[in-house]
C-alpha cells in the first residue's frame, strides 16, 4: 500500500512539473506582450502603405524597387509581428524575388562564360541590391572584376585596345608555374643571378603578369645591395678614411636602412662579416653608439660570433663600461675557436679588465671593512649582516647574477638543510623576482619544516602568478586537508593531475555529510597525482602541526 502510494506521488510530481514547464514560456510570452504598449494605428496604416506599394512594384517587374519598400516596411517590427497583411505580402515578394535572382544568375553566368564580363558584373550587381547577402552574387562580381583588370592588363601590354584574353590560352601555366617555383627555390638557397635568369624566362612567357616584374626587380635590387656591400667590405679592410667608405654606407642606408635586403642577399657568415665591418668603421670613427646598434643588430640576425665579441668588448672598453667589456673578453679566452690573429690582444684585455674589476672589488671590501668597524664601535646589531655581505661579494664574482644564490639553495635542499635553502633562496628572489622556481622552492622548504602557514602563502601566491603551476597545487591541496578546507583540497588535486574542471564536483554540504565520500575521493585523486608528479607525501596530521 505504501508503496503505491509513493508511486503516485511521483507521477504526479512528474505531471505537475511538466505541465509547469509546458506553461511557463507562455506566461512568460504574455507577460511579455502585456507590459508592451499598444501599437499605435498610424504604425499599422505606414506599415499597409509600405507593403501596399511593394505588391505595386511586384506586379509591375521593379523588383528593385520593390525591395526598399518591403525593406521600409519590415523596419516597423511592432507592426511585423501583428499585422496579418505582412505574411502575406512576405511570401509574395520572397517567391518572386527567389524567381528573379534565379532569371539574373543564369543571364549572368551565360554572359561570363561568354566572356562578357562588364554586362555580367551589372547582372550581379541586380542580384546584390535586392539581396545584398548573396554570396554567390557578390564572388561572381570579384571574379568579373579580375577578369576586367586582366584583360586591361594585356591590352596595355600589348597596346592593343581590342586583343581578346583567348591570347592568354596559348601560355603553359603549368609550366610556368613549376619554373617560377625553381626560381622561388633557388632564391631562398640566395642563388640570386640563376632566380634572376628564371624569372627573366617566365616574364618572357608571360610578360602581362605584373609579378614576374616585381621579382625582377627585387632580385636586381640584392645583387646591387650585394655588390655595394661587397666593395664596402673591401674598401674598409684596405683603408678606413677612404671617403668612398662613407658613400656607399649612405647608398646602403638609402637603399636598405633596416638591413632586410642584406638579410635576404648574404649568407650568414657573409652577413656577419659585413655587419662587423660596418661596426669597425664606426669604431674606427669613434661612434661607439652606432657600431654597438649595428652589431646587436648582427647578433639578432646571426647570433652571437667570436668577431661581434671581440669589438663589442673593445667598445665596452672604450666606452668605460668595464663589466660588460669583461664578459665579452672572458668568454673569448675560454673559447676553443678563437682566431690566433686576435688571440694575444684579447688576452691583454682580459687580464687587464680582470685587474681592474679586483681592484674595485677589494676597494669595496676595504671600504665595507671600515664601515663594519664604525658599526661596531657604535654597537649597531648589523655587524653580522656586513660581514656576510663583504665576504659573499668577495667570492661571488658577479654580484648581480641571483642564480648564484638559487644553486646554493638548490645544495642545501638536496641535502636536507632546507633553513640554509630559505636564506638563499630568499636572498635569489631579492635580485630575481620572475624566477618561478625559487618561489617554488622557497614553499617548499617551509613545508619541510613544518611552517604550514607561511608555505601556503608563498604557494598561494605562486598559483597567482602561474594557475597552471601543478606541484603548487598538490601541496596546497595537503595544506587545505589539513584545515579541514575540503572543496578546495579537491579542486588543488584536479590541477595538480593536470584537469580543469572534474567531472564529479562536491559542494561543502555533500562533503561535510558524507566524511568518507570526501577520503575515498581525496585518496583517488592524490594517488593519481602521486603518479604524475613523482611524489609521495603523507597526508599532514594534527601531530605534525605540533
């Protein structure tokens, strides 16, 4: 008996909540039309007018016509939806306008396939004025416009006002499309007088085409871009102050200011070679600004070479910027390419920049050393944080570079020490803050140490700056069991597995109801993510917090 009484409250659930669902779009629908205000007579008489004379133009063939009166009439929307008199008027005018799209696009089509495209570009242009979205019309009419252009084209070429396009059958552009493709080939190898020699071929063969021309052109333009740059190279290495040297730089800079051409004409090591010569004339004229300009431009182009090294740090030197003269020279002595021509000079560069750089360093030290005694003598309690700073200067070279501090860090994770990691990882992050990894591990070392407050705020802050950061989330989501923030645990473990949204989602309530849903989903997950990730942390229990 119970049973069938719980069986009939469920059908009639079921039949009150569809019932309920099948009215609701209609109450909302009345509702709607009841809170509209009236349509007014006047709306209805323009809109009657409107269609009125649409029927008129119909009947009389001015489809065109025709089309801005319904146009004006559908503009009265209140009207459209209820004034009997649209539909049927409607359907009239979309009949006969489909009828008289069809006459027009055969008319059309007929005179393009008999190449009298002026008279089918008007038929098309019909078609698009009474539907203005007709693809079909508005691709007819580009078509004939090419067709136009070409068969100018020709006549111009030919001086021929009346010459027909069957003159352009005769071509092979089969043919000569494979030619112009060995031509294209042989361009990128920069084989540029053979290019020259094919395109020359194929503008021959079909000299109306304006793009065998352009090649032409263009190639001529390297080879000259080419041959100055070659003379330019020569003129520098025999004698810097010959004149000639400034006037073709300034032909080449007329010619090509932002170095495409050459990029396009010379090979690598050609390029390379003419870059440095462009910078060493500029070096040997004293204008470090530009031949250092010219030369990073060289290195974006062609990379870093030991020739772009060499006067880089000349010009450095120069130019009393003895640090970044010092990189550059000391990559050069421990090169194992080095030309031998240029071998002892920068030897004596480097141990000079090196003396001097000690020089400054133990200055530095001397200097700090009094200012540590003065602190000291007035009892100030930053004694220890000069010391350390003095000596960790002295054997770091590069006082600037925060991955010093990182692999330092790195060690004393890996050795368990992970106090020693924080004091420098830290001290990485003060110089460095893009560097996602300390961050990372910076979290990570005050997990180990059980400061689970402060490792959630530096991974917190982390998955601000990277959402997608997955061994981020994973301890977090350790971190949120263990305060009991259950959903968010959850929602750290999809990411760490690498999901965006999961397919089972829980809300507070649910979880807090079923305690053991929450565990077996909780394990689930961070199996899974034990696996991807490679890692195997317990679970932090209230014994660990104390």
């Amino acid at each position: 008996m119970k049973a069938n009484m719980k069986k009939r409250k469920k059908i009639y659930f079921a039949v009150f909540f569809a019932v309920f669902f099948a009215c609701f779009p209609l109450a909302v629908s009345f509702y709607a039309h009841a809170q509209m205000p009236p349509l007014s007579q006047r709306e209805l008489n323009t809109q009657n007018m409107a269609l009125n004379r649409c029927e008129q133009f119909l009947k009389a063939g001015r489809m065109e016509d025709a089309t801005k009166c319904f146009d004006a009439a559908s503009e009265l929307r209140r009207a459209t939806e209820l004034n009997p008199n649209y539909k049927r008027v409607a359907d009239i005018f979309i009949s006969q306008r489909k009828e008289y799209i069809k006459k027009l696009m055969d008319e059309g089509n007929n005179l393009f396939m008999a190449r009298k495209y002026v008279d089918a570009k008007k038929l098309f242009k019909k078609i698009i004025s009474v539907n203005p979205e007709n693809a079909q019309a508005d691709d007819k009419i580009k078509l004939c416009e090419e067709q136009i252009k070409l068969l100018e084209r020709v006549r111009e070429t030919h001086h021929d006002s009346k010459i027909d396009v069957t003159a352009l059958e005769k071509i092979d552009f089969e043919e000569l499309k494979k030619t112009s493709m060995r031509a294209l080939a042989l361009l990128k190898l920069k084989k540029l007088k053979e290019a020259l020699n094919l395109f020359k071929e194929c503008h021959k063969k079909d000299s109306h085409n304006p793009y065998f021309a352009d090649k032409i052109k263009f190639i001529e333009g390297l080879l000259n871009v080419l041959k100055i740059s070659t003379s330019f190279n020569a003129a520098v290495a025999k004698n810097f102050r010959d004149p000639t040297c400034e006037v073709m730089l300034g032909e080449l800079d007329t010619l090509d200011g932002q170095f495409q051409l050459r990029l396009a004409a010379l090979e690598d090591r050609e390029l390379s070679r003419h870059l440095n010569s462009i910078g060493e004339y500029f070096f040997l004229k004293q204008k470090y600004a530009q031949a250092e300009n010219v030369l990073k431009k060289c290195i974006e182009f062609v990379g870093d070479r030991n020739e772009i090294r060499y006067l880089l740090g000349k010009i450095y030197y120069h130019n009393n910027q003895p640090w970044l003269s010092y990189q550059k020279f000391k990559i050069l002595q421990s090169s194992q390419e080095l030309d031998p021509a240029i071998s002892m000079s920068v030897k004596l560069f480097y141990y000079e920049l090196m003396f001097r750089i000690y020089k400054l360093l133990f200055l530095t030290m001397f200097f700090q050393s009094c200012m540590m005694a003065f602190m000291a003598y007035r009892g100030f309690n930053v004694v220890d944080y000069a010391y350390d700073g003095m000596i960790t200067r002295f054997f770091t070279l590069s006082m600037r570079e925060a991955s010093y501090y990182y692999e330092k860090g790195m060690v004393y994770i890996n050795k368990g020490d992970y106090k020693g990691a924080l004091t420098n990882l830290r001290k990485c992050v003060s110089l460095d803050k893009t560097n996602v990894k300390a961050f990372y591990n910076i979290g990570f070392s005050l997990y180990k140490l059980k400061e689970y407050e402060k490792a959630r705020i530096e991974f917190e802050t982390l998955l601000k700056a990277m959402p997608n950061h997955q061994r981020a989330a994973y301890y977090l989501a350790l971190l949120y069991d263990s305060v009991k923030l259950q959903k968010e645990a959850i929602r750290m473990l999809e990411l760490a597995r690498g999901i965006a949204v999961t397919s089972r989602s829980f809300s507070n309530i649910e979880i807090d109801k079923n305690r053991g849903l929450y565990l077996e989903t909780f394990q689930e997950y961070k199996l899974s993510a034990d696996k991807i990730l490679g890692l195997n942390e317990d679970v932090i229990t209230p014994a660990d917090k104390s």
